[in-house]
DNA sequence: GTCTATAGGTGGATAGAC
DNA sequence: GTCTATCCACCTATAGAC
C-alpha cells in the first residue's frame, strides 16, 4: 500500500538488487541507506538535503555512505529507480486486481495520498522542482517515470471509456496528464498546508469529472 | 503581462517601496537584485540559488548584497511579498476589465503560462516544494500568497455561477483549490519536460469543465 | 553603497588504517 | 564495510576601509 516506506517494502537481505558497485551483495545497508535519503528527499528536497544529514540518522559516517553511493549523482539516480520499481509494483496489482477503470484511478489516487500522509511529496514531483539542478541521468530518469504513469493511466483511461464506465471527451494521453499534473500539484499544495483534504478534495473532483 | 520580469513592472528608481533598512531611499539596485534572485529562485529553488550567483550576474560583490538584504531570509520574505503585489495586480486588472467569470480564469490561467514561457516555476510553487527548508516567515508569506489567490478565484466562480456564465457543482472554494492545485502542478510537470502545450492542455481542460 | 578580506560553517568527496 | 582524518569548494554573514 505505501511506497517505498522503509516499514514497508523491501529491505531484508536479498539477492536480487545490485547495489555496491554493481556486486551481487545487497547488504541491506543500501537499502537502509536509501529509505532514509528517500524520506529526506520528499520532505526536504535532493538540494535540501545532504550525505551529513542521511549518515547523522543512520548513526554511521559520511565516508561509509561514499561506499555505497561513491557520489550523490549515484544515490539520486538509485532512488528515482527504486521509487519508479516501487510505484509500478503497486500499479500492477491495481491491475491484477482486475477492477474496474474507475476502482482502479481511485487505487491510484491513493496512491499519492499515502504518501502525502506521511508528510512527505511525491519524490519525483519535489525532484521535478529541482530539475533544473539536477545532474542530466537524474533527469532522464524522472522523465521515464512520468512517462509509466502516464502511459498506464492512458491505458485504464481508454479501457474504461471503451467499456462505458467512464466517460471523458478528447485523446486520453490529455486526461492522463491533467491527472497526473493535478495530483502532483494538490499533493504539493496539500503538504504546505498540512491539510490531507486538499489533496482528497482534488481527487474527488478528478474522478467525478469521468462520470456521466 | 508578465508577472514581475524584470523587463516589466517596477525598477526606475521611486520612493514607494522601503528597501534599504527600511530607509525611504530605494536606490533601483534592490530591485535588481530582486529581479535576479526571483529568476534564479523561480529556475533552481531557493536552496538551489546563492548570494554568489545574484552578485555574479549583477558584477558586484556579495557583501554588497548583504547590505541590501542582511540575511536570505528577508531576501526570500521580500521576493515573495513583491511577487504577491505584481500578481495582486494582475488580478486586480482582470477584475477591471470587467470581464465575464470566464474570461476571467482565461486570464488567470494565463498568468501562469507567461511565466511558464519564461522557463519559469511559479516563486511560490516552487517556494512550496521547499516548504520544509524555509524560514518561517518565509512560510507565512506563501500562505498569504495562495490564500490570495484561492479568495480571487472564489469570488469569480461565484459571480460566474450565479450569472449563469459558469457551471459547476458543490462549493466554490473546492474548485478554486482545484485550479490552483492543478496549474502549479501542470506548471511544475511541463516545465521538467520544456512543453508548455502539456500546460495549456491542462488548463484547456479545466476551463471547458466549468461549462455547461 | 560598494569594496576587500575574512570568519566560521557545511557541502561532496577521497586516502588509507582497521 | 566502516572508520578517522583531511581536502577543497562553496555557503551565509560580518568588519572595516573607501
């Protein structure tokens, strides 16, 4: 249900991910390590927040952080995969859960909600923020991650409309970006104000418009 | 048109604005200064911008910048103060245009677009991002800012309902919050992807749901 | 008002011991 | 893998000459 929360997905000792310099030993150091920069980059920002910050929390030193992520370019780039992994997991299972469209951008509107509620923004729209301070293979990658959202949500736009559960005038991929937009926006809105229901109110009104 | 560029409103020398220490002397280089920060926020993010990169475009020290502005904190306060009258007076423009409600939030929408066109963020949305980096007073004035806008575009929906001009259900404060919400965030994302179609789309689509 | 000079702190990053 | 120690660049900010 939440993304990458570090109470909630992945960070058991594990063989599947590459992490220190690309060795197939995850000492779920990495892991640690990226939950705690994940929290600090949605709530304070990739600038806001420093190598001193993360190694101060997890009670070791900078110069083992540079171990794991040898330059904060690395860690960044780490995180927006990871996040993006994370994210379409959930939408996957909104997929196998083989509801209808409109259960189904409800499921992914709550996506960010949980996420808001942990006081935090979605990393990648506090990363967009940035962008124009970012190191250029962050960039691509937030760019890829925008581009899944919008293609799955094209694609439970369109079945719906087929279906006749939802009903929307012009081309989907429109739709899927006012969501997406609107979304990231609300939530950024919503955390300023520390008020959950500004991102709800948002959110209704989004699925009520693909009503008929 | 345009939201505080530096091409536009205010930087002749007047008597108006109190800068230096609150001295009734504004000697043009505040607003210079001003000018500079706000693009460089606007771009790269308060945290993302120095007092070197204003005195470097401006070719003066930072020491001098300092006098100006004794401490980034009440660089960002007056950035965000000076940016809330330029837009205050946009407003106050469209008011007096005496437009219908829809032409109106045309107008609104295209605020932001201008800055967009500018490679801009939005100072406040992206101030928003770094909400939890900023000093407080700082954060006061942001509120301030939105809250602005969100009784500017209450009042219009309002008058547009009741004329029959707009069409729309449930409380207008709902719907303003939507608009706001919906255009920082399409700004935020058509920004990171140098489109402004994926902004006027949006905004496109806001307006044509408030039609009958 | 603007400069030089500098203080004091923190940023990311590396070398080398253990 | 994690540590200590350190480098150097950059940060905000101030003192004091001009």
């Amino acid at each position: 249900m939440a993304i990458a929360t570090p109470a909630s997905g992945s960070q058991s000792p594990r063989k599947t991910n590459a992490s220190p310099h690309d060795a197939l030993v995850a000492s779920g150091t990495s892991e640690r390590i990226l939950d705690v920069a994940e929290r600090l980059v949605q709530t304070r920002g990739f600038n806001g927040m420093s190598y001193a910050d993360i190694a101060t929390e997890l009670g070791v030193t900078k110069a083992s952080l540079h171990y794991h992520f040898p330059s904060k370019a690395d860690l960044g780039v780490r995180l927006i995969s990871r996040y993006e992994e994370n994210f379409l997991r959930e939408l996957a299972t909104l997929d196998a859960s083989r509801s209808d469209a409109k259960k189904k951008l409800r499921g992914y509107a709550h996506l960010y909600e949980t996420v808001l509620r942990q006081d935090r923004m979605c990393l990648c729209g506090m990363l967009a923020a940035e962008h124009a301070t970012l190191p250029s293979e962050m960039r691509a990658r937030l760019s890829a991650f925008f581009d899944a959202n919008e293609s799955w949500l094209v694609d439970v736009l369109e079945a719906g409309r087929k279906s006749g559960s939802l009903s929307f005038e012009g081309p989907a991929i429109a739709k899927a970006r006012m969501w997406i937009g609107s979304l990231e926006g609300a939530m950024l809105l919503a955390r300023s104000y520390g008020q959950v229901a500004r991102f709800t109110q948002v959110a209704t009104q989004l699925l009520s418009a693909l009503s008929l």
